[in-house]
C-alpha cells in the first residue's frame, strides 16, 4: 500500500528528529547554547564516531582518506561516483546547523532512496570533511584543501593552534599518518559529481517563500594575519611618551578597516585576536590579529587590503611599532557548474519544488572541490539569516524540505546518465 503525503512527512520529521537529538549534545556548551567543535580533539573524534556509527546502520563502508576525510559508501567505491556531505567542526560558539545539516541531510535523504527503492547506476558517498571551519589551525576548509592539492602538505602540517600543538602532532595522536598528506588524486577521481546541502548564511531565503535554493558562485574571501611587536612594559609606570605599544595602531586599524569596506562592495572583519603576555597592567608585547576580507568581485577585495594595510602600515609607524602581513589563504570568486546547477533546478522542478538560485558570501568545501570536479549546492532557509552564532536557527519543517530536496537530486544524479543536459 503506497503511504500517503502526510505519513511520508510525519515518517521524515521522526527520523530527523531522532537523528538531530543524537549529534545535538555533541560539543555543546551549557551555558551559552553555542558548540566548540574543533578538529582532532575530544569532541571532533565523538563526532567521527557518531559519523562511522550512522554509516553502519546503514550498512555502508567507511573510509578514511590520506588526509583524515571520512567517506561512506552505498556501494562499491568507484569513478562517477555522486558525492554529497559537509563538515562537523564549529567556529567557537557556533550554531548547531552548519555543517552538521548537510551530513544528516545526505544520510537521511539515502533513507528516503532506499525506502523508494531507488536502484543507483553508481555508487554514492558521504564524506566529513574535516576542520572547515580553520577553528583549531587557521586555514578553512583544510580537509578539501589538503584532498584537492590547494594547499602543499608541508605547509598544513606547519599549522599550530593556540597551544602550540601542531597539525602533525594532532593527527599523529588521532592515529593518522602525517607523512600521507598531500593532493590524493585517487579520492578526487571517484567523484562525479558533488553536492553541498547547507543552512543558509544571510536571510535571501527568509525573504520569500521557499524552503530551499540553489547557489550560483561564492565571492571571493581571504584571511590575513597581522602581527604588530612593541615593547611590553608596565602599565603604571611607563610615560605615554616612552610607550610602544601594540595595541593602539591595531585598535586603529579595526576601525579603519570598517570605514575603507562601508566605501566598497566588500565586508572586513577581525573577529580573532591574540595579546601577549595578556596582563591587565602589562602594555603587550605583541598583537597578532587575523583580517577576514570578502567581496563581489576581487578587485573589491584586493582595494579594500590595499588601503587596510596601508592604514596599518602608517598607524605602526607612528606607534613605533613593528608590523609584518601575511596572507593566510585566498580563495577566488568559485562560479559553480552550471550544467550541474541545471540538473538540480530541473530535478527539483519536475517534483514540484520552487527553489530560486543565489550566491553566497560564505565559504564551503564545494567551494575547494569546485576547481577539480562538478559541484553544486543547496542552500536550506535560515528564518534570522544569523550564522556563526548560537542563535543560528533552521525550523524542524524546512530541515525536513531540505532532506527531501536532496533525495530528489541525489536519485536523478544517481539513475541518469550524468553528461545529460539539463532539462
């Protein structure tokens, strides 16, 4: 007996919910509601576990990848496979959604296949691309990174968090080899396809009338890092005069960094910051600040650095204080694979789905995979728009739209011919 409209959504909203309360505790913080997901520690292997555990319900293979990505398979692993997933990790005090969303998505939207007796002509994988978020290390979307050969291994083993503990050492300790890092040209073969299923970061969605969206290209964006060394001395003693101190021409350039970006079609943020020795009555040795620059087009970007770090530049100088700049990552404008987009407006369309197209300011590891293989995205309404927050949010019902809209595209990339054009 086929089951009606209304028992196939109830039968969705348990299984999302018992999945959802599942992850849920994972990594939160009591007191704030927010999460600390950070690659390689406590909580990010409880959250690999958790990650294993689903696959195997399923009845599905896992692997781990050279560089630490999870992957698990609903068939043999072989070339033209569709891929879908996301990541795990947080930002410090991050909201539930993103991230998680899409890997609960892909293995609830794989239940909603096999329960329709879908019989793939490829094999489908979900992958947990690990430290997208740069929380613990610096660099986002280090997994893809790493898989895709964007960044030289060397470089990523390098990396250290703030106590000190190197890449190299913190995946040794997670019993993976550092010495396998690297491009994995293998693991990049297999995908035929790739597609993102995230909350959505900023309100285009919340202002109309679908649950669901599909994105058309993320803006460029980079991190730089800058260090500004004084002299530390003691806070009562010192004569403003005899002072170096660090902290003011940062202080100055946060401000000159919100002013230079409100000229442009660009955003600038210093959302991380480290003071040494961090005493209240010490003037700071040290200020090492991280700058988030993101625009419409890369122009927008590199003006707005331009005139950032010569702001900095002048601010030091008057200070007499030494400032050095390093450009951490950069990743250009990311237009993602219009055939590949047609397929899922056309998918989507033919099962009764409005799903308006966008772009996205926000950086995802479709983005990485973008440069080496076919990839999409869907975007799942976010009602405030508010991300990287503990106030982030998704309702129950739109979750439950987004499951079902990947399904939907999952099935066509995985039964037709994937050269077919779109309809």
């Amino acid at each position: 007996m086929r089951e009606s409209p209304e028992s196939v959504l109830t039968r969705s909203r348990r299984a999302f919910d018992r999945t959802w309360a599942e992850l849920e505790p994972v990594g939160r913080d009591g007191r704030t509601g927010g999460y600390n997901r950070f690659a390689w520690t406590r909580v990010d292997l409880e959250l690999r576990e958790w990650f294993v555990a689903e696959a195997e319900r399923r009845g599905m293979g896992v692997e781990v990848d050279r560089n630490g990505n999870q992957w698990a398979w609903w068939g043999s692993p072989s070339d033209d496979a569709i891929v879908t997933g996301s990541h795990l990790d947080s930002v410090p005090g991050g909201g539930a959604f993103d991230g998680p969303l899409g890997v609960v998505s892909a293995f609830l939207a794989l239940d909603t296949m096999i329960a329709s007796g879908v019989r793939p002509s490829r094999p489908l994988a979900i992958v947990n691309f690990f430290e997208e978020e740069g929380s613990r290390f610096g660099l986002a979307c280090l997994g893809s990174r790493l898989l895709t050969g964007a960044v030289a291994p060397e470089k990523a083993l390098a990396l250290a968090d703030d106590d000190g503990v190197t890449l190299a050492e913190a995946l040794a300790g997670a019993g993976i080899d550092p010495r396998g890092l690297g491009a994995d040209v293998e693991a990049t073969r297999r995908i035929g396809a790739f597609v993102e299923l995230h909350v959505e970061q900023g309100r285009h969605l919340a202002l109309g009338d679908a649950p669901v969206g599909v994105a058309t290209s993320i803006w460029p964006h980079g991190r730089w890092h800058l260090r500004f060394d004084g002299e530390g001395n003691h806070a009562g003693t010192t004569a403003i005069a005899d002072r170096r101190d660090p902290m003011l021409p940062f202080a100055g350039v946060v401000s000159a960094a919100r002013a230079i970006a409100a000229q442009t079609d660009a955003v600038t943020t210093f959302g991380r910051i480290r003071v040494q020795p961090n005493g209240t009555n010490a003037i700071p040795t040290r200020v090492d600040a991280w700058l988030d620059a993101r625009g419409a087009t890369r122009d927008d970007v590199d003006r707005v650095i331009a005139a950032t770090t010569a702001e900095a530049e002048t601010l030091a100088a008057e200070h007499g204080v030494r400032l050095t700049i390093e450009r951490e990552s950069w990743t250009g404008v990311v237009d993602f694979d219009a055939g590949l987009r047609g397929r899922l407006l056309g998918a989507l369309a033919d099962a009764g789905m409005d799903s308006p197209v966008m772009h996205t300011a926000a950086g995802h590891d479709a983005g990485i995979l973008a440069a080496t293989v076919p990839t999409a995205m869907l975007f799942v309404r976010n009602p405030t728009g508010v991300s990287h927050s503990a106030l982030e949010q998704a309702t129950e019902a739109d979750c439950v739209e987004g499951v079902a809209a990947l399904a939907v595209v999952l099935q066509d990339l995985l039964t037709r011919p994937l050269a077919s054009a779109a309809r």
